[in-house]
C-alpha cells in the first residue's frame, strides 16, 4: 500500500524534472543566440550565402596620333574604321566580366577638325570599335580631356550617354554623379577617375587649357601642389559611394611625370593617403609607360591596397623611331591588370588574385596597328622583348601576397 501511494509522487517528480530541462535548454540555446546577436533566422541567411568570384580587366592610353587620322588602311568607304587594331586583343577584354580603358582624346565631331598630337579630337567610330571589342567603360578624366574646350568636352561625354555607353571622370551636368557604381555579378564595384591639373592662377586648366568655370566642377581632377582640398573631396565622394552600396572600390589616377619609369614622390604620397582612405585598389595612366604595382599597408595594418602606378601606353604611335628618348620600346610597351574579386560564404568581400597581361604595340607591314597580347611565355622577337621589359618593371618591387 505504502508502494502504491508513492509512485504517483515520484512520476511526479520525474515529469517535473524533465521540464526543468527542457526549459533549460530552450532558454540556454536562445541565450546563445542573444550572445551572438543573430537571430535563427540571421544564421539561417549568412549559411547560405554562395561565395561567388569576378573578374575586371582595366588597360592604358588609348592616344590616336596623325596616322591613326590621316592613314587610308583605317578609312573603308569614307568611313572610320580601327577594328583591325584590336583583333588580337579582343579575346582578353571579353575573358572578363568588366572591362575598362582610358580614352585619352576628346570626341567634339568632324565638324570640330580630327586631330592628332599635340590637341586630340577623334572620330567617334574608335568608341564603337572598343565596345565592340569588349570595352565595357571609358575613363574620361584626363590632360587631353579638354583639347577640343568646352564644346568638345560636352560632346565627348554626351555622346558616349547618348550612345549607352559607360564612362567615368567627367560629367554631362552636376545632376550626374562624379562616380560608378556597377553591379558586375552580384558585387557591386565602385570606379572612380581623376587626372592632374597644370598650374593657373585664374581657377582650373589641363594641358595648359584653362577650363571655363561652368564646367570645371564637371571635371575630377587635382592640384599636385595643394591636394588637402582633393583629399577633402575625396574622403566626401568615397563615403556616399559606400552608402549608396559600393563593397569594393577602384580609384583610376591619371597622374606622374611622361616616360618616367618610377612613380614620382607625389604619386607615392597619393597612394598612400588613398590606401589610409579605404580604396581597395588603385591603377594609374599617364607616364605612356609601364610602372610599377606595389601592395600598400595601412599604417595600424588593418589593411591593405594594390597599386599599379601606370599601364602604359595600350595603343598608340609613340613608336621608338620616333621617340629617341624612348628607344629601348617602352612606350610601345603596356599591361592588362585584372583583377579577381571574391564575396565569400561570410559575405566580406575581397581582392583575392591579380594578373598581369603585357602588351605590344605592333606596326604590321600593312600600316595597321595592333594590339598584341605578350604574355604568352613561348613569345619570340620584340613581342618577347616587350614581354620582358613590361614584367621587369612591374615585379620589380617584390612579390606581393595578397
């Protein structure tokens, strides 16, 4: 009897003690998720996260001279033409997901007058014949930008919007903004452009031409002598381009001295700043030869930033028999950088690889000129001789692990 009464107590006790653990349990593991601060359902969305990979290619000056205006092998049917000049190289602007130039001329016209050295104005065919070869965006923001003055600065930038087609470092009008965002695979990728300024003591001039005050705020550019104000704007410009979704941003300097082929000091101070700014990585144009990539660390080492200090000259007429400065072919001379850039299951995202494809500027025996890719290793002839000149240069600050 005495057995009997009891079991009822000790069922009792057991059914108590397993809620006990129950809700020991439940609250402990929503404990943890308080801890960490995610919810379920946070952690649920992070783990499935797909890491995913793009690539962006970036080339030097696109410069037509005399023979690229006067020459009859880019002209059919009264037409311009210079297809023929990216044939070789097509292959490699369309290998990556976003490919960039720098247009370094001014589209004002035909009524304007085609020009060569030293005051740039090209047909505006050369735009197509990179768009189709695999151009995806043109920087803008250069010394020749403003050859054909305001009108043909307008021109330029109105016509390649009116075309469709991306471009960077200057604008139409104030409601356009100084900067790109592009989604490019699910990674949103900020570019941003910016060329030197010539001294004048009236406001803004490039080359020399002084730029008339109603569209000097349509130009990104800087003064070498005085950049607090350019730090100023640019600290401004990276902050909204970060708010408005930017996860990685390139910054595209058109700056340094002609055929020099080290980064001058102030280009080296820049680079610096930039990387204490954020900028995940930084390719310059200008010097019409290659120099340089560096990585660069902040300086409480929390992170780091590529440079390559100038691409070269990517096609050009700035050939050595007629540049006895140049006549070791280096401006004949230009790189390719693509960049690899990766989100992973985390969501960071990163420049995870960068490679080097050299280039040669060939005059064929049909006048034409093209744009030959040197990296292959089993290159012979001035293509290798090019090939070695180009990667010398760009490793010849040390191997960079990324």
């Amino acid at each position: 009897m005495r057995k009997k009464g009891r079991l009822p107590i000790m069922v009792g006790v057991c059914i108590s003690l397993i809620l006990i653990l129950n809700a020991f349990l439940f609250f402990g593991l929503m404990k943890d998720d308080e801890r960490s601060g995610e919810s379920s359902e946070a952690k649920a969305a992070v783990s499935e996260i797909e890491p995913v990979t793009v690539r962006l290619g970036s080339a030097g000056d696109i410069i037509l001279h005399k023979p690229f205006i006067e020459s009859s092998v880019y002209r059919s049917d009264g037409e311009y033409d210079y297809s023929p000049c990216f044939e070789s190289i097509s292959d490699v602007y369309e290998s990556y997901d976003f490919m960039t130039v720098n247009l370094e001329t001014t589209l004002a016209g035909e009524e304007a007058g085609y020009r060569g050295y030293p005051v740039f104005n090209s047909p505006d065919r050369i735009a197509e014949n990179l768009k189709n070869s695999g151009v995806d965006m043109f920087l803008l923001a250069n010394n020749h930008i403003y050859d054909s003055g305001k009108a043909g600065f307008l021109r330029t930038v109105n016509y390649l919007t009116d075309e469709g087609y991306l471009s960077t470092g200057i604008r139409g009008s104030e409601d356009e903004l100084p900067y790109v965002i592009k989604d490019i695979g699910s990674i949103s990728v900020g570019f941003i452009n910016y060329t030197y300024e010539t001294p004048y003591s009236g406001g803004k001039a490039v080359n020399a031409n002084p730029v008339d005050d109603s569209v000097a705020d349509l130009l990104n550019s800087f003064d070498p002598s005085n950049t607090d104000g350019f730090y100023d704007e640019i600290e401004k410009r990276l902050k909204e381009m970060r708010e408005k979704g930017a996860e990685f941003i390139v910054f595209y300097p058109h700056w340094g001295n002609e055929y020099e082929l080290e980064p001058c000091e102030y280009q080296k101070k820049m680079a610096s700043r930039l990387c204490e700014m954020g900028v995940d990585v930084i390719i310059g144009s200008h010097p019409h030869v290659v120099q340089p990539a560096e990585l660069l660390e902040s300086g409480d080492g929390t992170r780091s930033t590529l440079c390559v200090y100038s691409m070269g000259n990517q096609i050009s007429n700035q050939r050595r028999e007629y540049m006895p400065m140049m006549s070791d072919g280096h401006t004949e001379d230009g790189l390719i950088v693509g960049l690899e850039i990766t989100r992973d299951e985390k969501g960071h995202v990163s420049l995870t690889h960068v490679e080097y494809i050299p280039t040669w500027v060939e005059r064929g025996s049909d006048g034409v000129h093209r744009i030959i890719p040197a990296d292959d290793s089993g290159a012979t002839g001035e293509v290798k001789a090019s090939r070695d000149r180009t990667l010398k240069i760009v490793d010849s600050y040390g191997d960079m692990k990324l």
